[in-house]
C-alpha cells in the first residue's frame, strides 16, 4: 500500500485494521506447502514469503490476500 498509494496511507490503514487482524499460527504442514508451492516456480522474482502467503491462504481456506501484487491472483485462479 505504501508502494501503490502512500506511506501515510498505509500506516492509517495498519492502525485501522490493526484492530481486527487475527494472527494465524503456522506450522509444519504450512512449511512444506510453502517450499512446494515455491518449487514449482519457475517465473523470476516470486519470493519464499510469497509462497508461504498462498500456503496460508490455503491451509486456512482463506478467501485471498489483499495485495496489489498479480502473483497471488494467478495462484488464486489455479485453484
């Protein structure tokens, strides 16, 4: 949000939510996920953390991500 709107935007937003963010707790299953779902790239600059996201989202069967990066919508589409 930073990058996309403004620094300032982004921190009223982290205050915001703040409020409401629950914490999901990873695990093993979550790690293995992520280094599967990392594997499996073969596009330049898709980071580890990326792929811990989708593993996330899906453990959890999380609707999404809010992120203005495209990856996590054409991960979202494979499902």
């Amino acid at each position: 949000m930073s990058y996309k709107v403004s620094q300032k935007a982004a921190k009223k937003f982290l205050k915001t939510a703040r409020e409401k963010l629950v914490e999901l707790p990873l695990n093993e299953e979550i790690m293995v996920l992520a280094d599967k779902i990392f594997l499996a790239q073969n596009k330049k600059g898709i980071s580890w953390i990326d792929c811990l996201n989708v593993a996330v989202i899906k453990f959890y069967k999380l609707e999404g991500i809010l992120s203005f990066d495209k990856f996590y919508s054409k991960i979202e589409k494979k499902k």
